[in-house]
C-alpha cells in the first residue's frame, strides 16, 4: 500500500507531443484532418471557411452571414434545425472570428448520418430571410447598446480601433447604422462568394471509422462545388501611439487598457514574447497581479494577453479600478515593464512560468477534440504542425537573458496605445 501520509513525488514535464493527424481530400478537394482517438463513440467535425472580417465588402455581413445560416433553409426552419439536433442529440454552433467562420457539429457515431442532412442543407440552401435578417439586426442592435455601457468593452474597442485603424477588419468597431445597412442580397452575395469547396478545411475527430469518412464525403461533395480562393483585404495599420480619455461620469470604475501591435504566429520572437506575456500578465502569479492586486490592492484583476489573428496580433494590458488609482495604477504597469528590461528573471519565478505553461499543453492536448483544435489553430495559420514542438521546446529552453532582451523590444511604453474609460480621475 503506497504511503499516504507522504505527498507524491512532484516531477517536471519532460517530453510533450502533437499526435499527427490523418490527412485526406474529399471528391470535391476539401482537406480533411483526422484525429481518430478516445474511446467513446462521438464525433466532432468542425467546417472552417475563411469568410470572416479579412474577407468582407461589407462592415459586419461577414458574422451576420455565419449567424444567420442557421435560421433557415430551403427545408428546414429554424425551429425544424433545433429540434433535429435536440433529437439526436448533437450540439451544432457556429463560431466566428475576425478571419473565418466555422460549423461546429458534435454527434453520436450512430446519428451521424441523420445530422449531417442539417447540416448539409445548412450550407447548401441557407435562405437569409429579410425577417430573420430584421430580427438579428434588432437583436444585436440591441446588445451593442448595452455593451457601449460598459466601460471594459468601450476601452476595448477604442483600443483596438487605435492600434489597427478604423478601416482595418482587425480595427472597426460596429455600429447601430452598420447593422441597419445590412441587406440579404450583402449576405447571400458573402455565402455565394466564400462558402464553397475551395475556401474550406475540415477537422474531425474522435472515433472516425470508415463509414464517417465516407458518410462526410458524400454530404460535403454534395452540398459544396469548388470555387475561387478568395483574397484578404488587409491594410497596413499606420497610426501613432496615443492616449486617450473618455469621459464616463456616470460610472464608478475606470477601465485601462494599454496596447500595441503585437506578432503573428510566424514572427520568430512570437514563441518567445509567448513567455514573456505569460510572466507579465498572463496568470495568477504574474508580474502584474502579484504587483497591482495582492501588494497595492488597487484592482481585483489585471492581464495581458497576446491577441494573434491570421494576418497581425496585439499585445493588450487591461484592468479595472477606481478613479483615485488611474494614474497609480499606469505607473505600476510602467515599472514592471521596466523592471523586466532593466534586469533579468531569477530562475526560481522562470521555473514556475514553464511549468504553468507546461501543463496548459499537456491540458491542449488532453482527449481528440483538444488535439483536433491545435491542430486546426496550425494549419489555419500556415504553420508546420511540429511548430508545436518547436513552442514547447521555448517553454522550456529560454533563458532570462531572452526575455529580457524581448522585453527591451516589446514592453516600451513610448510604443503603446492608452486608453481610460470612466470618471474624471482624482
């Protein structure tokens, strides 16, 4: 009988791998990436589209489009969708993001076959009614007014707004007439345009025997032809760092944000300031928190966060406090950024980062449909699937004297937007 009376042994992660998927193509060409593990007879398939922000004509038709595929088609109404998935018990939703949008579909290995009819006359007649189209225009119009009460969500589109431009898909914020513009001909003209076999990638994962292959073969050939590959439209963010104050006398807390352009994926330092972000700010023990929260008490929480797209990224810093703690508050950010340039991480607090790290991966990769999800973030993002291991091996590898020279490159604070939503600061 083991010792109880002991606490077990505590041992570092030594060895982390992405298990490689299956990779086929449907008749009509579409890739398909298959995590065939677990024991339970489930399924997950997920259709992804790049027919997000990055490829709209349109303010805003990009995420009406995707929410609106469900409200109806050519044989099924929006009720008869809910219904058929409630019966069978699957759960259908479709997440969007600034550069795709996808169909999200989880199903008995046995109802496969009754879903995928759904879905594929999802994708294959969605009928974007005007009245449907109304009531999401109302729906939303309604939520935004509600949102631009907050001070959080104000200073966060304001701050992305800054780093961006108000032009940029990754930049503009919506708006009441932005919603009101919307038409079904902007919506059925994005569906036409972007929701076809070559502007789409399918990741499933579970237990997919022979018979899903060929079950989602034949329902994706029919329901999607080839098509044109389209171009993203993405201009280059050209502003200058400034601060901005909004004036919000109604409201007790003041909400602060401090951003700048951060990297994408394929950036050699992004690994690294990976590292560097999550020793700022980016869990409980962080530089951050430790600071602003358990030693000064000025706020219950406090961040940063990277915020990578397919095509650029942000770096974020974001808290809430009192007015009379502003301007302490952004001097403390200041210092930590500092403190982090001017001299190097003892080990002791690095070793901590990397097993913080360490076990969010092994957590990524725990069960298929977390294996299926980091293989997707991969390949939509162009990059090599043992891009995986090469992070993992940063976690591990770095040094202090890398974090701090990625410090002295990326945590100026002459290179950062600020933003302050909220009471006159006392």
């Amino acid at each position: 009988m083991p010792d109880r009376s002991q606490p077990p042994v505590i041992k570092d992660i030594q060895a982390i791998h992405l298990p490689k998927p299956e990779v086929f193509h449907l008749d009509n060409g579409i890739p398909v990436y298959v995590t065939n593990m677990g024991t339970q007879e489930v399924i997950r398939m997920e259709l992804v589209f790049f027919a997000g922000r990055t490829y709209e004509d349109k303010p805003l038709v990009a995420r009406a489009t995707s929410s609106l595929l469900r409200e109806g088609t050519q044989q099924y109404t929006a009720a008869h969708i809910a219904e058929a998935m409630d019966f069978y018990g699957a759960t259908l939703s479709l997440p969007f993001n600034l550069d795709t949008s996808s169909m999200v579909l989880y199903s008995l290995n046995k109802h496969f076959a009754d879903t995928l009819p759904v879905l594929q006359d999802m994708l294959r007649a969605p009928l974007f009614a005007a009245a449907d189209l109304e009531a999401y225009i109302k729906r939303n119009q309604r939520r935004l007014a509600v949102d631009l009460a907050k001070n959080d969500t104000l200073a966060y589109r304001l701050i992305t707004e800054q780093i961006f431009g108000s032009a940029h898909p990754y930049g503009y914020n919506s708006t009441h007439e932005a919603y009101a513009a919307l038409t079904p001909v902007d919506l059925k003209a994005h569906h036409q345009r972007l929701y076809n076999a070559s502007n789409c990638l399918v990741f499933i994962s579970g237990r997919v025997t022979d018979g899903v292959k060929q079950l989602l073969n034949k329902a994706l050939s029919e329901a999607l032809s080839p098509g044109e590959k389209p171009m993203p439209r993405i201009p280059t963010p050209d502003g200058r760092p400034q601060s901005t104050f909004e004036h919000r006398p109604d409201t007790l807390q003041s909400a602060v944000r401090l951003g700048r352009r951060g990297l994408s994926r394929h950036h050699e330092d992004f690994y690294g300031l990976y590292v560097l972000n999550t020793l700022l700010g980016g869990y409980f023990g962080s530089r951050l928190m430790t600071n602003i929260r358990e030693e000064k008490g000025y706020t219950y929480n406090i961040y940063s966060m990277l915020e990578t797209m397919r095509y650029d990224g942000s770096l974020l810093i974001g808290t809430e406090v009192s007015p009379e703690y502003v301007e302490p508050t952004l001097r403390e950010i200041e210092q930590e950024m500092k403190i982090l340039q001017e001299t190097m991480v003892e080990e002791e607090e690095l070793k901590m980062v990397r097993n913080f790290l360490l076990g969010n991966f092994l957590t990524m990769l725990d069960g298929p449909f977390n294996v299926s999800e980091v293989i997707r973030t991969l390949v939509l993002d162009k990059l090599p699937l043992d891009a995986f291991d090469e992070l993992v091996s940063t976690v591990q590898n770095i040094e202090a004297a890398g974090l701090q020279n990625l410090a002295q490159k990326y945590l100026n604070k002459a290179d950062m937007w600020q933003v302050v939503v909220g009471p006159q600061p006392i």
